[in-house]
C-alpha cells in the first residue's frame, strides 16, 4: 500500500507541475484555450491571475516532492509533509469544484484522496 501511496501522489504532484505550465505558460494559447475552454479575449484578460494560480500548483507540487523525498530519509517526517500538502490539494479540489468546475473535483480531489487513503493504510 506504500507504494502505491507514493506513487498515486507523485501522479498528483505531476498533475500539479501540468496545471502549472497550462496556467503560467499556455493560458492564452490553444492548449490553454482547450484545457480550460476561455477565448482568446478571455485569456487576456485573466492572464495575470491565471499565472498567480500556477504558482500555487507550483508550490503544491513542490510540497508533494518534498514530502516523497522525506518519507525515503525519515518515514515519519514525511509522513505528516504528504498529509499536510494532500490536504491543501484536497481542499483546492472541492473549492475548484464548488467555484469553477465539477471536474475538478474528480481531475484534482479524487486522486489526492486516494493517496490520502493509501498513506493511511500503511
């Protein structure tokens, strides 16, 4: 179970560092267009704050790399660094869902939950 824990959360920390390069990078181009369904127009006018929530994810990202990394060196330090940033992702997820799009919730809060679930049951 372990494993896969950690190998459902290095998926989501991957997910993170993709939404990271769709918001920050192709926001206003087709990629971007498509992924999150916004015109041209839209893009430019969102594109500031479409950037700001990449490096969100970024950190996300980050924070779920860092707790991998950890639980190799002190399973317990890492332990609480993966519970602490599958969380936030979690968390992001339902308010993505309740505030934007349903589908986030199964894209973001639904594979964090599994992890979740899995480092639980160690």
């Amino acid at each position: 179970m372990q494993t896969a824990a950690l190998v459902i959360t290095g998926i989501v920390a991957l997910l993170h560092i993709y939404f990271l390069v769709l918001e920050m990078f192709l926001w206003d181009k087709a990629p971007g267009y498509r992924a999150f369904g916004h015109t041209p127009e839209q893009a430019a006018v969102t594109k500031t704050l479409a950037k700001n929530q990449g490096l969100y994810n970024g950190f996300l990202a980050a924070g779920l790399i860092w707790g991998i990394y950890q639980i190799g060196r002190d399973w317990h330090f890492g332990f609480h660094i993966l519970i602490f940033f599958l969380t936030c992702v979690i968390i992001a997820g339902i308010f993505g869902a309740v505030t934007a799009s349903r589908k986030i919730l199964f894209i973001q809060a639904l594979p964090a939950s599994i992890a979740l679930v899995l480092l639980h049951n160690k």
